[in-house]
C-alpha cells in the first residue's frame, strides 16, 4: 500500500526543466518560438530551471513580459537578436523568458517582484531563490544589452570563481613559455590570449565567452597592455589577440581584433541581402496601402471600427484584479488612493446604457450594470480599510473575486476579445481594451454632467492618469504617458471647458498613435490612424465646423456599445 502510494506522487515529483523547444503552458500568446534561442519557461519550469544545483547548471538572464505589452512587443526583437548573439554563451549563461500576462505565471512573476515590463532578472549560476536574481535595465541597443550581461557575469565568476567557466582574471607576465601554459586543461591544444588597452574594455570577456563553446580545445585569456608579451608580439593596436598552439613557442595567428571584424563586414556587404532600408519600405508600403483601401472602400473598414462591452469589460478585470496586484507588495499610499480615485470614476461613469441613435432609446447593459455594482463594492471596500491604511493584495484580490462573484460574474474571461482582436493574437487586446474604456468613461461623465454646475472635467483626467502611473504594466509606455500628461501635453494646461474632458484624451491618443505609426507593434488590420480616420467621419477635421462634427462624432461613438452577446457557458468554472 505504501509503495502504491509513493508511486501515485512520483510524478509530481519529477524536475520540469525547460529547453530551447520547450513550449510554455498557458493561454496567452507568446513573444518568443523555439527558432529565436530564448527558452520559455512558465509556472511549472520556472523553478526546476532557473534555480539549479551543480556542475551542470548555469546562469540564466530572463525577461519577465506581458504579451500586451507594447514596449515588450518592440523589445521582442532585440531580445531575440541578444539570444542569438550570446548563444554561444550558453556553458556559461542561456537566456529565458516568461509571459507574466498568462494568468498561469502569475505566482512565479509575483515572487520575484516584477514591478513593470519589461523586467529583466540576472540569476547567478546556483540560484535558489528569486531574490538571488538580480534587476537589469532593459537597455534599447544591442551592444549595451550585451555589456550589462558581460558584466554580471565577470561579478558572478568574481564571487564564484566556477573552474568550468572562462578565466576572466587578467594573465601575468610570465618568464617562460613553459608559464603560459599554467593551469591550462591538458586536452586543449591552443591559447587564445586577448590584448586590451583598459581595464574597463569588454572586449576580451566577450570573446572569452564566445569561445567558451570550444573550451574542450582552446583556453582563452585576457591580457592588458603593459604586460610584457605585448612588447615581445610587438603589439600596438588594442585590442588584439594572439592564438598559440602547444609545443610551439610562437603564435600561429596575431591579428587586431578590430581587423577581423572588418574582414567580417566586408564579407557581409559583398553577400546580396535583403536590406533594412527594403523591410522598412515594405513596412510603410504595406500601413499605406491598407490606409488607402480604407479610403477607397469605406464600407469594408467602417464596421472594424465600434465600441464594444466586452472589451471594456475583460480590461477592467485584468487592470483591477492582475495590475494591482502585479508584483504582490500592498496596496498603500499612493497607489492606494490612486486605486481609489479610479473606482471613484468607474463607479459614476462607467457606461451602463448604450445609445445606438445618439442618445435616444437607450437600452441597458446588463453586464455593465453588474460590473459597476463590483466597482462600488471595491470603493467602499478600500474606505472601510481606510486609504491611510495598508492593504495586503490578496485581500484585495478576495474580495475582488467576492464581489465578482455576488454580482453575477460580469466579467466574460471566456470571451475573446471583440473590436479590440488583433490579427494575430499577439496585437491589439488589452491596452485596446483599456482605452477604449478611457474614452467612454469620459465621454459618459460629460454626458451625464454637461449640465450640472457640479461637474469637474479634472478630476476624471487625474484619476485616469494616476492610475496608469501607479499601475500600468508597461514601463515605456507608463513614462511615455506621463511625460505627455504632465509636461509636453499638461493635463491642467489644456483642459478648460468641460468637453475637454474627453478631448484631451482624443488629443492624447492621437499624439499616442502618431509616435507609433509604422512601427513593429502595429497591427497591419489596424494601422495607427489620426483617429478618427477619413472613411469614419469625411467632416471631423479642417476648420471650425469640422470641430463641432468632431465633438459630435465622438459623442455618439463611444455612446453606442455593441453590448456582449455571449453566454456564461463555463465561466464559473474558470473564475481566476
């Protein structure tokens, strides 16, 4: 009977440890494939993998992302560049990534801290636990990328010293031949000895870990100037390096590294290639020539383009349950009121009617309608914990999932998104979805207070602001909106009448859109528009009439709500 036992939690038991092919568990698309040398890991790998014990094991440097994540979506391909590049680092150090987006990861990403995306983690050869890892910037070029690992990896070795890793200790002089060939493995049958100006050049390590692959046959070795066999090789130009073969007292290869690389370039230009110049052109050809499509065909891309309740429902679920409680500190101070001004303006205009003729017969959302319910719960939730007071996030998340659960579960998590779907899963979803409910939370507060003296086009502005400075997952694009809000685009410089209170954040996406037109992370369905386009409203732009039709466009568009047609089906089953 015990054996039974024993036998029945073996599996359990057994290490998941991810590879290159491995294919993460979850629902949510990926950044990365088994083609790009980043190995995806997931709740079930993360451990087994990053945290390992012996000879065998390495260090790992690992980007915790979210697929929606625009900045990560830009990053992507840099990323992919530094993997390939460092491969043949991976004796010494491989690198990783996880979607913190998968609700799946959500433990793992939250033990270790992930504060935004992208958030790069270094974890030393031996790791056991997440606060061994330590916190890199997510540098936007290849080179700095590649210094920042250099550089954790000469620390780690500093501390460590791993005999199986590359020697970064700089070579003394020597008196014999004899000496050059100290602690050196007997099977290998060359030297490779690299020759630098500084101390602070990386150079040197670099090539040592490119050659880490081939550490069964050559050994290299750093060097600095001043040391003796610079003058004995008659070396002059640094870097440089110096390849010796055993039993041979001479150099079999001498060469200025900065020479080879050349030779490298040359051969590259003399090779016919696509060029980066015609990729960009096929880029802006291809946002042009569907822009054109859309002016000449209206009718095609016009119905692309509505409001729709299941969008700003699954936002509001993710932004209100996952954002806040990302990376697991509580809530308290300032993102604790920030959290709360925000529910302040679901609660009160968060639309729960939609108006398909511009506001007459208007007809109920019954989703929406259960949503603010759970909106109000939370508010009144953080005012009975007292905002001067701090809350741990797995109250938070209880009482979320209570509420969520008392007012009939509105939220669809089952549902795929609906205007908000990219073309391909990696595109468009929630930051879609989250201004979109940005737009009609404004355009309903005006509404509902376009006659009322009380009303204050501020305070709605602020809370959407301070929410996506205290919680918004993408760093880029959280400072990005900041510096706009506060500085390039001020808030309280440009609001002054109360229909800028849903203007402003026309004009706010607009100048958004702009900046990323043409890019990687665009959609190809939906190129990055001046919203809105022609095909959408032929009379929104030109003169002061066009302002008026504008306001009025605006208006009536994000009033009119496709509302969810789904069915519960399993979604009490599913509850997060």
């Amino acid at each position: 009977m015990i054996l039974r036992l024993l036998i029945s939690f073996l599996p359990l038991s057994i290490a998941e440890i991810a590879d290159y092919t491995t294919k993460p568990k979850g629902q949510n698309p990926t950044l990365y494939s088994a083609d790009d040398h980043v190995i995806q890991l997931d709740e079930f790998t993360f451990n087994d993998t990053i945290y390992c014990q012996g000879s065998d094991c390495t260090a790992f440097l690992v980007e915790f992302y979210s697929d929606w994540c625009g900045h990560c979506r830009a990053f992507a391909p840099l990323y992919k560049r530094l993997a390939d590049d460092v491969k043949g680092w991976s004796p010494v150090v491989k690198v990783a990534a996880i979607n913190c987006a998968d609700q799946v990861n959500e433990a793992t990403c939250r033990a270790n801290g992930v504060q935004y995306f992208p958030f790069i983690k270094y974890f030393p050869r031996n790791s056991s636990q997440s606060f061994d890892g330590n916190k890199l910037k997510a540098f936007q070029s290849l080179a700095e990328m590649r210094d920042q690992l250099t550089k954790v990896v000469i620390d780690d070795f500093s501390v460590n010293r791993f005999p199986d890793w590359p020697d970064f200790d700089y070579l003394n002089d020597v008196t014999t031949y004899g000496h050059l060939w100290d602690g050196v493995d007997a099977s290998a049958q060359f030297l490779a000895i690299v020759f630098e100006s500084h101390q602070t050049s990386l150079t040197g390590a670099q090539l040592l870990l490119d050659l880490s692959k081939h550490r069964d046959r050559l050994v290299a070795r750093r060097s600095l100037r001043t040391n003796h066999l610079t003058d004995i090789l008659h070396l002059t130009d640094f870097p440089s390096i110096a390849i010796f073969k055993k039993g041979e007292t001479q150099p079999v290869h001498v060469s200025e590294i900065r020479r080879m690389l050349l030779s490298e370039v040359e051969a590259f230009l003399g090779t016919p290639t696509k060029s980066v110049s015609n990729s960009i052109i096929q880029m802006h050809s291809r946002r042009v020539n569907r822009t054109a499509q859309c002016e000449e065909n209206p009718d095609e891309c016009r119905p692309l383009y509505f409001v729709s309740e299941v969008d700003m429902l699954k936002a509001m679920r993710y932004a209100l349950y996952r954002e806040t409680a990302r990376n697991g500190t509580p809530l308290h101070g300032n993102n604790l009121t920030a959290l709360y001004q925000f529910l302040n303006a679901l609660s009160d205009h968060f639309p729960t009617t939609t108006s398909p003729d511009g506001g007459h017969n208007e007809s109920t959302l019954d989703r929406s309608t259960r949503a603010v319910r759970v909106f109000m719960r939370l508010r009144e939730f953080l005012e009975k914990r007292g905002l001067d007071k701090s809350i741990p996030v797995e109250d938070w998340q209880k009482e979320f999932l209570d509420a969520e659960s008392d007012s009939g579960s509105p939220f669809p998590t089952t549902a795929e998104w609906d205007h908000c779907k990219g073309s391909t899963p990696q595109y468009r979803g929630y930051t879609c979805g989250l201004w979109t409910t940005f737009h009609t939370i404004s355009v309903t507060a005006y509404r509902q207070g376009a006659n009322s003296a009380d009303f204050h086009p501020l305070p709605i502005l602020h809370a959407i602001r301070d929410w996506v400075g205290n919680f918004f997952g993408c760093l880029h694009c959280r400072e990005h909106f900041l510096r706009m809000a506060t500085k390039s685009f001020k808030i309280e410089d440009n609001v002054k009448t109360r229909e800028d209170v849903f203007l402003y954040l026309w004009e706010a996406h607009n100048r958004v859109n702009k900046r990323l037109m043409g890019r990687d992370t665009e959609d190809p369905k939906f190129p990055k528009y001046l919203f809105p386009a022609n095909f959408l409203c032929q009379n929104c732009s030109g003169n002061e009439t066009s302002r008026e039709n504008l306001k009025d466009f605006l208006l009536s568009y994000y009033s009119e709500i496709k509302p969810y047609k789904g069915k519960n089906l399993l979604e009490n089953l599913t509850r997060n």
